[in-house]
C-alpha cells in the first residue's frame, strides 16, 4: 500500500465533504447523533468492519459526537485504504439515519 | 451534587491506583485489552451503565487501548457521582477479565 500524493487527497476529499486533514497525515470526521446509543450502535458497526479490515480508526466518543481519525499510521500518511474505509463508515452512517 | 475537595479526591484515588487526575478536573485511565473486539465489548457495557447514569464519561478507542475521561464538566469538576461511577468501570473490567 503506497502513500497517497498531497493532490490524490484533495481530489478524494472533493466527494468527502464532511472530511478534514489534521496533522498532514489524519482525515477526520465528526458525526453526530440524536441518541447516546445510536452512536454506541454506530462504534459497533464500524469496529467489526475496521477488524475485519485489520486498520482501525481512532474513534472518540463524547456523548452524542463520534468523531473517527484515520491513517496509515505505520507507514506514515493516507492511503487507498483508509479512503476506501472512509467511504463505508459514510455509508454506514447513512444506513443508520434511514432506520 | 456538590465538587468533590481535592482532599477528598486525594483520599479516593488511593483506591484508585490506575486513575490519574488530567486538567484539574478530569479523571482518566487507560484500559488494555488483547483483541480489539473486546474493548469494544468493554465500550458496550460502560455505555449502557452511563446512559442509566445519565452521566458520560469521553471513551477514546485506539486500537486494544481504551481511555476513559470522567467529570462533572456541567459543575466543574469531579464529584461522588465520578468516583461511584469509576469503581464500577473497574469492577466490569475486573468482570471481563475473568472470563
């Protein structure tokens, strides 16, 4: 898996609007719930998919915010991978606010 | 629910080794796990007691690791409530450990 270019990103970026760079080398998003528990149900979904995917995202919650903080840590920036990741946990999202 | 003195909470952590206090007002710890699925089940049984609570504490998922970051924000600072609420999260780590 190779480093992503500083244009890669921003054309990826371009249909992630909710995404932000931080630190040069995370992409960063918050996503917001009506219900403490809805955004548990959300941890859940996302963190079978992100073992199964053996890349896990930083995950932060408080109260009704998660906020995900991917990168290819270990080899130092962003990667196909992690906008791969990126796009499911969007869809996840999604698929949780049409219930 | 009245603040907690810092002799109080000086007292409380002596039976609290693993908690450290963060800014004055946070408690946090750190929990380790051996697979990533079960911090995620440890994240589970927390949160359905903090919602009973109606009392969040900020859970931060990196990979096997899983802090936890507890105050009564809405008050200042820390309270019987964090202190109560911090022994059962250990007691349901203690619980998971066993298993």
């Amino acid at each position: 898996m190779e480093l992503l270019s500083n244009d890669a990103i921003q054309e990826a970026l371009k249909e992630l609007p909710n995404w932000e760079i931080v630190d040069k080398k995370w992409l960063e998003r918050k996503f917001k719930f009506n219900h403490y528990l809805s955004g548990i149900d959300f941890v859940n979904e996302l963190a079978k998919y992100a073992e199964e995917k053996i890349h896990h995202p930083v995950i932060i919650i408080d109260h009704t915010t998660v906020t995900l903080r991917i990168s290819s840590i270990e080899i130092g920036g962003l990667t196909d991978l992690d906008v791969e990741m990126i796009k499911h946990f969007n869809q996840l999202f999604k698929n949780q606010n049409k219930n």
